[in-house]
C-alpha cells in the first residue's frame, strides 16, 4: 500500500511500522545521549532538546537509510525536535556501540541459529560497556538472571516458555522497538548460478554455500557489497555481516548447525560430541584435515583457540568464553568444562567459536588489534588477494571435506546499486 507521507497521522504510522519476523529486525533504539537546546522566554518552559537519529549512507543500505528519513520525519512531526545524521557505516557502528553517541538509531540485526544468545548479548546489564552488545544500556536486574539461566535449560518446550517470558519483559520496558522485517533477498543471474538451498542463518552459511552450482566460463561465483572490507581479523571485525560472509567460508567451527536446524558431523570439524554430564563436553577432532598452509589441524589447536579468546576476552564472543572453564586434549578428543549446566550447547557454543591454527596467532598479543593481511583458516575457501576497496578474492580449498562446486568467489565493492544490477544481468 503506497500512502503521501503528509497523509500518515501518528496512528497509522505506528500500524505501519510495527511488524516484526524471524530473519533481521530493524530496530529503532534510543540512547540516554542528546544535544540539548537553549531554554526559551521566562515561564514559558525550556525548548525540546535536539536528538540525533543516526542514518546510513543512502548506497549502503537504500531502504534503510529512506525508511529513517521518513521516521525521523515523522518524530518531528510528533513534536520532537530530530536530526537525522548520515555516517558511513564504520563511524555508525562506532557511534553506537562503543561510543553510545545516539539518541535514536535503526539498528539491522538478524536473530542467527539460536535468539537466546542474541538477548543476554543485547540486554543483561553487565554488557553496557563498548562493544559488549547492550549498547542502548537497558539494565533490569530482575531479569538477568533469567536471561543466563535460559543458556543452561536443556528442556526444549521449557527454554521456549523462558525466552517469551523474557521477551514479554522487554516489549514492556526495553528502549528498542522493532519496526520492520527485513528480507533475506538473494538477486542472482540463474544463467550461471544453481543449487542455492535455504538456511536460517542466510544464504552465505557454509551450508547453501558448498552446495551453489557455478557454470560460466571461469567457474567464478561473482557477488558485490556496497562498502570496502575494512579488515581481515576474524578477532578483531565489528561483526559486520560483510566480513560474516568472508569470515564463515575461511575458518571451520566444532560444530555446524544444518539448515534443519541440527547440530551436523557431515559439516562439522568435529565428526562425534558426548556429553558426560551437564557442564561436560567431548568433541572428536576430524582426522587428516589441514591448513590452507598445509599444516595440520589439531586438537591443541582447539585448546588454544578456546584458551585464546577466553584469555584476551574477544569482545565477539563474549557470550561464548563467559560459559567454559578449562579445555583440555585426549588423543583426537577435546574437553571443554562449563562453569554451569549448559542447554542446547550446540547452538550457544560449539558452532560460534572460529577454529584458529595455534602456528599463526600465538605470537600475536592483542589479537583484536592484529593486522591480518593473508588470513589462514581451514576452511571449504581460501585466501587468494585482497584489494582494498575493490575486491577480494577468495579460492577453493580442494583439500577440504566439503569442497564448493566453483574455483574463485569474487566479493567486488560497488557503491551504487543501478551498477550491480546492470553487471548482473550482462553475467559480469
């Protein structure tokens, strides 16, 4: 339904902008910071403070950055005295997470395998501090412990209850508002590109991904992004779904979660998992796979890289090195002990944690700081060049378990969207 915005009163407004769904949810949050204005005549009161509404490049994200135009318009015509601001994407995530610089921000963030780890990462008090998650500082006492204790439930049905139970909470009280769902769309040249399969985690999971058919000339699977790759550290990104995208076919996880939802040994690094007891699990290393250098891949390098992250506190994966203990290595198999009782394990732990090689990052000591150039991960994609903000070049790992059907994925940065779909209808 198309409506002249002068048309829109703050009913319909608010009807038009409260759907929410699975994928992603653009979320219109409110900070604590604003800019305030002078007072006005005597007794007449003091003016509306000024409040900064963060917006995207329009050649980053189009819909969004229109869509906060037209509420920003529409707060102003509330009464609130709103200035929409546009900053390139890196300076926005700074702004907002780690500066919490904002009063009002829409703010694109899917909901992944498993929701429960997103609301203690975006809600529990003691993540208010940079780069932590809660970066609109909602603080609830009252609701903490059940944002942790939803982590440790291994009943199904029960885990369910708990998580509507705290998310009735939040619609209640929470400074973010969902108001749109926004779309997983995949616009591909069907000429040259088959076999793309679903997955609730989008279409760049390792799973569709080994599964995508290529059938022009150099067998390249060719795609593009509105913005350059600002680094190559799988430590040390702003979890920003470009470099998920990168980030997802170089390193392997301990586990993988399939598109039905289940933990999957036929994508996994680990072929077999036991769980001895509530805050116990093994893990069996896959046998003879390798480094895109050719070094092994062994179990002390699964030690160390859970050792490793939980050592430096990677602010990623906080969530994740908050829940073990000690790793410990038998043979092929990995221990890891948690200092709680821990529910579906799978989908809070074992397929979050990259798998690093022990032989490239144990000189590094600050590894969220690291200059990564040529990163070396084991996963079905290999580094090949990077040049930045033109492209990077990723290649297939034949040596892989799971190899992709096509030799070279092409990532080019192309700011202007008209450019991408011309290239992509001539099969550019």
């Amino acid at each position: 339904m198309l409506i002249d915005n002068n048309d829109v009163d703050r009913r319909e407004f608010l009807k038009l902008t409260t759907a929410t769904g699975l994928g992603g949810l653009a979320s219109l949050a409110g900070c604590s910071s604003l800019e305030s204005s002078s007072g006005g005549a005597e007794n007449a009161g003091s003016e509306l403070p000024q409040y900064k509404y963060l917006n995207n490049p329009a050649n980053y994200n189009p819909a969004r950055h229109d869509a906060i135009n037209l509420v920003g318009e529409q707060l102003n015509n509330l009464g609130l005295n709103v200035k929409v601001q546009v900053f390139e994407w890196g300076t926005l995530y700074t702004k907002i997470t780690q500066e919490h610089d904002f009063s009002f921000a829409t703010w694109s963030r899917g909901l992944g395998i498993d929701p429960g780890v997103r609301m203690p990462e975006q809600f529990h008090s003691s993540n208010v501090t940079a780069d932590q998650g809660n970066f609109t500082g909602y603080a609830n006492k009252d609701l903490d412990p059940t944002l942790m204790e939803q982590l440790q439930e291994k009943d199904e049905q029960k885990r369910i209850q708990m998580l509507h139970d705290i998310q009735t909470t939040l619609g209640k009280d929470v400074p973010m508002h969902p108001i749109v769902q926004m779309p997983n769309i995949v616009a591909y040249n069907n000429n040259q590109v088959s076999g793309w399969t679903d997955h609730i985690v989008g279409y760049y999971h390792f799973e569709p991904m080994t599964n995508v058919e290529v059938k022009n000339d150099k067998k390249e699977l060719r795609g593009s992004w509105a913005e350059t790759l600002g680094t190559m550290n799988v430590l040390g990104y702003k979890n920003e779904t470009k470099l998920i995208h990168q980030f997802e076919m170089l390193y392997d996880k301990l586990v993988r979660i399939n598109s039905k939802l289940e933990a999957d040994p036929k994508l996994s690094l680990a072929t077999k998992w036991e769980r001895p007891d509530d805050t116990t699990v093994k893990y069996k290393l896959r046998e003879d796979h390798k480094w895109h250098d050719g070094e092994a891949v062994t179990p002390e390098d699964v030690k160390f890289t859970l050792d490793y992250v939980k050592k430096n506190k990677i602010p990623l994966y906080s969530t994740q090195w908050e829940l073990y203990d000690s790793v410990s290595v038998d043979g092929q198999w990995i221990t890891v002990t948690f200092k709680d009782p821990i529910g579906p394990v799978h989908k809070l732990f074992s397929n979050q944690i990259p798998i690093l090689p022990k032989h490239k990052w144990n000189s590094r000591s600050n590894p969220a700081k690291a200059s990564v150039k040529k990163p070396v991960g084991s996963g079905p994609l290999q580094f090949d060049y990077w040049d930045k903000g033109s492209e990077l070049s990723l290649k297939k790992y034949g040596d892989h378990w799971r190899p992709v059907k096509f030799n070279r994925r092409i990532w080019r940065i192309i700011p202007e969207s008209s450019t991408v779909w011309s290239l992509l209808k001539k099969g550019s």
